[in-house]
C-alpha cells in the first residue's frame, strides 16, 4: 500500500485507503482484500468484509455508484467518466453499466471456468482502470459448431467455456430493452447443453417473467435463470460466500 498510515488506523480510514490507491473508487472486492492488510489498521472480527460492508453504506465519507462499487466523496468530481459522471444522460450511464457488469461476469468466470468472452464491438469499451478486452480470456471464439450458431453466440454479452472449449453459461445484461431480443438469442442456441441467464435489476423481473412466458419461449421456459445485478456483485466480491448464486450463474 502507498499510503502514508499511522499507528491504530481506523478501520473506516482503511477502506479509504484503498480507494485512494485505487484511484478515489473500489470494488468491493478490492476493499475486501486489501483493507484488512492496511498496516496499522486493526479489524478484531472474523467477518472483515461485513465490516467493510457497514461502512461504506453507513459513513458520509463514500457513497455508492453501482452494486458492488464504492467511491470516495472527496473524489466524486475526479473519478473517470466511465465509474462516475454526473452529467451524462441515462442512456449513457446504461451503456456504461452494462459494460460494468459484463466485466464483473466475466471476472467471475476467469475465476470459476477455463475461458470467457466479451463481443468483439465490446472490446473497447471500458471496464473500470481497463477495457474488456482485457478482461475476457478469448480473442475469438472456438469453433464449437456450425458457422451460423457460432456467429450468434458471438453477439451474447458474456459466455463463459468449460475446459473443453464448449459453452457452459451464456449471459445476456438487460437494461432498458424488453429481453426479446436476448431470449432469441437463447432460443437459437438451444441446444447446446449450456444455462442461459438475463442479468437485470430486481425491479425488472415480473417484466422477464411476463415476457419469457410468450408461447414462443415455452422451448427454453425452464433453462433460463435471472440473476440481479445486486447477486453479481455480490458473487464478484467474494466467490465462495455466494455459491448459491454462482449455481445459477451455471459455474
């Protein structure tokens, strides 16, 4: 850690820390592995990250930007336009959310499978301090069918691989759009023996639900999971404390 610390640091002054070394933001995975090493910090808990947790939703020194990322509010006019701006419209601010949340998934996948991917037009779009082309594991796709359903499933937001270079989840983020176009997606692809998810805002699933029972989507009604942005941050941020999410993620 770069900070200059002192002696028996608040543990609230910890997680600033952080941030501060992380730019003035953090996820909260970031805050769950390094606040704890702050030197001079003391936690005396065996839950750190509930801690960690209280404290930002809880003090006037941070503030939330989007499920699973904190921010300092010292820093609020300094971070990127890509973690915070104000002054963008609501479109933009989906746009970059949902470039947030693709790299979360496939963050999440580089931990729990062989290989991910991110569309190629997405590549560019940043992701936090990176793009996503730096985070998915794949340049191109493997060549695990015929041409047309590899085209298709080179258009989904997030598609995480087993060791065997087959499709294990493929996983499509909703904001503003009425899920019919990724439920196509999951209707052309399958049958392939992979789980389909729809990430979206809790407040979004009766919409899904009403949707997803279309007579149309009877073929797939029962392979298709929805998952809250909430749940993903949370299995961002610590894995092995959501198992019961990164089920239905299909990992």
């Amino acid at each position: 850690m770069d900070s200059t610390v002192c002696a028996r640091m608040h543990q609230y002054e910890a997680v600033a820390a952080v941030m501060r070394d992380n730019g003035g933001y953090a996820t909260l995975k970031t805050l769950y592995r390094g606040a704890p090493t702050v030197e001079g910090s003391e936690w005396g808990t065996k839950t750190p990250n509930a801690s960690i947790r209280r404290i930002v939703q809880t003090r006037d020194e941070f503030f939330k930007i989007r499920p699973g990322l904190w921010a300092l509010s010292s820093h609020r006019d300094r971070l990127p336009a890509s973690v915070y701006d104000d002054s963008v419209d609501d479109d933009q601010r989906d746009r970059y959310s949902h470039w947030y949340f693709q790299g979360l998934l496939a963050e999440v996948g580089n931990a729990r499978t062989a290989e991910t991917w991110v569309p190629a037009q997405d590549r560019n779009r940043d992701f936090l301090e990176r793009t996503l082309g730096d985070v998915r594991s794949l340049d191109s796709l493997p060549q695990f069918g015929y041409d047309r359903l590899v085209d298709r499933a080179s258009t989904v937001d997030v598609v995480w691989f087993n060791e065997r270079e087959m499709p294990a989840s493929f996983i499509e983020v909703e904001f503003s759009t009425d899920f019919q176009n990724s439920l196509h997606k999951f209707l052309d692809l399958r049958d392939f023996h992979a789980r389909f998810v729809i990430a979206a805002a809790d407040t979004r699933r009766g919409q899904f639900e009403k949707r997803l029972g279309q007579s149309g989507f009877a073929p797939i009604r029962d392979r298709v999971t929805f998952v809250t942005f909430d749940e993903i941050s949370r299995v961002h941020a610590a894995t092995d404390a959501a198992a019961g999410v990164a089920t239905r993620l299909g990992v």
